[in-house]
C-alpha cells in the first residue's frame, strides 16, 4: 500500500473507507479464482480485471497474488478480537475467549461474514499446496496474535503477568488457527464439518485448562 497516501488520510475517513471496499473486492476476486483455477493458474492481471481494478492499483494494495487474499483471511480473527473488546473485565479470561471466538464464527444474516467463512475454508485447502499462500496465511495469524495481546492483557487485569499474558495471546490465536485448518480439511457436505465452531471450542478447551490453572497459583 501507499503509505504516505494512507497517512495523510484520518483513520474512518470516506478515503480510508474506499480503500478499504477496493481491498475487498480484489480479495474476493483473488479467491474467487483461485478457487476456479488454483493460485498457480491465476495471475495478477486476471485478479485486477476481475475486480475491476487497473494493474497498477492491485499492486498499490497487494504486493504479491497470494497476499490479495490477506483481507478475507483476516476478516474472522478482526470480530473476535472486536467481540472480545466489548468483554467486561468480570467476565473470567477463558470464558471471554471461547464466548467471543464461537459468537465470531456462529451464522449470522450478515452476507460478508458467511461468505468470507466459505473464502477461508477454499483457501485454507487451497493453502496446503501453495507455500506463499500460507506464508500470507500464517502472517495473518502473527498479525493477529499480535492485536489480540493488548486485549488479553485488559481483560486479564494489572497485575496478570505479562508472559503470561502474551503466552495466552500466542496460544489462544494457534488454537482457533489449528481448528480452522482442520476443519478445512473435512469433507464440507459431512455434518460435523459444516461449520468450525465445535472444534474452536474444543482447541480452546484444551488452552483454557492451562489458564484455569494459572489462576489457581496466583
């Protein structure tokens, strides 16, 4: 991205806004076809016609074909983080971050959530054949680990070690990233697979055991 444009630009304004709708819709038109043809037989200039975008404005944003998609692929991790903002700080650590992740995931009527759902689990698979396309993937994850500390250090309170806090952070994101992975590789007309929320809660649990218990020794 240009980021001395990005700069001059207040966070929220209408330019910001646009940028932001353009993104998007060049990641849908990346995942799009790399769902019909796969990332090796898809191209740049094929994602910008697709979008409706010149070629010199899909490299503004994206530097490469397989970071196009990073929009989509953070969407989720961007209403969990968010849901667990709003958390209140009564509500115990391990309960906010399972609440919060299954709220993120459950169907709602919102269009742009179920449909970016559908775009992870494509790429997710898509992702064990194409070794950039997880490295934006993982960078995705790191990003979000990353945001996710501060919250997690709120929610845990000021005299919560702050190793601790950034284990949990590392730990929570790794959890839902391994169930999301999984689930991509279900069959998607089986039942159990249809949807990812049972398996967060289930990596989760296994995280939150171990947060339990560090509030037990304090």
């Amino acid at each position: 991205m240009n980021h001395s444009s990005a700069s001059r630009s207040a966070p929220g304004s209408l330019t910001e806004r646009r940028k932001a709708v353009t993104q998007l819709d060049i990641a849908r038109a990346a995942a799009e076809l790399f769902t019909e043809k796969g990332p090796d037989g898809t191209t740049a200039e094929e994602i910008a016609a697709r979008a409706g975008v010149a070629l010199r404005t899909f490299y503004r944003y994206f530097r490469s074909k397989q970071d196009a998609v990073a929009p989509l692929l953070s969407s989720g991790g961007d209403r969990w983080r968010a849901l667990l903002s709003d958390t209140g700080p009564d509500v115990p650590l391990a309960r906010a971050l399972e609440s919060a992740a299954v709220a993120s995931l459950l169907p709602s009527g919102d269009v742009g959530e179920q449909e970016g759902l559908r775009w992870t689990r494509g790429l997710l698979r898509a992702a064990q054949e194409d070794s950039a396309l997880r490295a934006v993937w993982y960078r995705v994850n790191m990003e979000s680990e990353k945001q996710l500390l501060p919250v997690v250090a709120r929610l845990a309170g000021p005299e919560a070690d702050p190793l601790e806090a950034r284990l949990i952070a590392a730990a929570a994101t790794d959890a839902i990233r391994v169930a999301l992975e999984s689930w991509a590789t279900m069959d998607p007309n089986a039942a159990e697979s249809r949807h990812p929320a049972d398996l967060v809660v289930r990596c989760l649990r296994q995280l939150t055991g171990g947060i339990e218990l560090l509030a037990c020794q304090e």
